[in-house]
C-alpha cells in the first residue's frame, strides 16, 4: 500500500487517509485511472469517462474531520428612498 493524506470534502471536509496509483504503472502513469475523451454523432466533444486503473484501490478512510469554517458576514443592502428619481445603480 501506498498511502497518503488528502482532503476530501463530502459530505464535509475531512483528512482522510487514502491508498494511491503506483507510479512505475505502464497503464496509467501513476494517475490512478485511465481518462478516456468521447464525442457525440457530430464529432463535437461530449465529455470524458474515467476508468480505474488496477494499480488502485477505492480505500478511503477519514482520519480527522476538519472544523467548519463561520459564515462570511452578510453585507445589508444599501438604503434606497422609494420615491427617488435616481436609477438604482
């Protein structure tokens, strides 16, 4: 196993601890998976299918779960006069 530390974030954020890509691996290079881009019946781009390499494993497992983070204060709308004639911006 080859393991490391990473933050993952659902469905909070937390330290996890994680088995990662071997990097000598011929098929994906140490990135874990295979991206593979497809195309619809025009040709024009579609999006990407992601396939896992063998050289990884899906075990995760969370080590710490992080504190939340406040709220960032909220600004109140500046006062507008209803009946001025001044555009709102």
């Amino acid at each position: 196993m080859r393991l490391r530390l990473r933050v993952i974030g659902c469905p909070r954020r937390a330290l996890a601890l994680l088995d990662a890509a071997r990097p000598d691996c011929p098929d994906c290079h140490g990135e874990g998976g295979i991206a593979l881009d497809y195309g619809d019946e025009t040709g024009e781009y579609a999006g990407t299918h992601w396939y896992r390499c063998d050289c990884s494993t899906p075990w995760c497992m969370v080590v710490l779960p992080l504190p939340r983070l406040p709220r960032p204060l909220r600004r109140r709308a500046a006062y507008r006069d209803p009946w001025s004639v001044e555009p709102p911006f």
